[in-house]
C-alpha cells in the first residue's frame, strides 16, 4: 500500500545541491513526487512509496546530507503523513514550487 509523506526544511545555505541530493535518494529508493524551495527559502518534499522506503527516506532528510549532523544546514525539520493520491509519475525538482 502507498503512503504519502510531505516535509519542510529550514536552514542556512539550503541551496540546489541540497534539492539534488534530496531528489537522488529518493530516485534510489523508488519514490514519487516532488521536492522545491517555498517562497520563505524553506524546502518542501512531497514523496509516496512504501512505507519502509519513505521511513528510511525520513531518516535521511533529519540526518542531512552530512555524515555529521552538527554540519547540517538544516536547523529545522517537520513531516506528516498524508494519504497518497498516485498524482506523481516520478521524482522530481521543481523550479516553481506549489
């Protein structure tokens, strides 16, 4: 069964790498959706998969894309769980946001 998650990251120095890195584990791990920065600079990430893939991917998002998180730019993080609507055909980077 799918499950959908939606996230917001906060920090200094989120950039475009950040998206990339965001968008190739969830290319590895199978999901769908989409990931872009909101007008405040904040990140979103809507994703569904499998519940085990999106609670690996959760992991990763709160660790950051360091091996240490003290380096992490990312100060903030929020999830929920939503109902998946299957609207995606893929990963995705958006330019536009919501």
């Amino acid at each position: 069964m799918q499950k959908c998650i939606e996230g917001l990251m906060w920090g200094k120095n989120l950039n475009y790498d950040y998206l990339l890195w965001i968008y190739n584990i969830a290319i590895n791990l199978g999901l769908k959706g989409i990931t872009f920065f909101r007008n405040d600079g904040s990140i979103k990430v809507v994703a569904e998969g499998d519940e085990k893939s999106l609670l690996f991917f959760m992991k990763k998002l709160k660790r950051g894309r360091f091996f240490f998180p003290v380096f992490s730019p990312v100060e903030n993080f929020s999830i929920k769980w939503c109902t998946a609507k299957n609207d995606f055909e893929d990963f995705s980077i958006s330019e536009t946001g919501e």
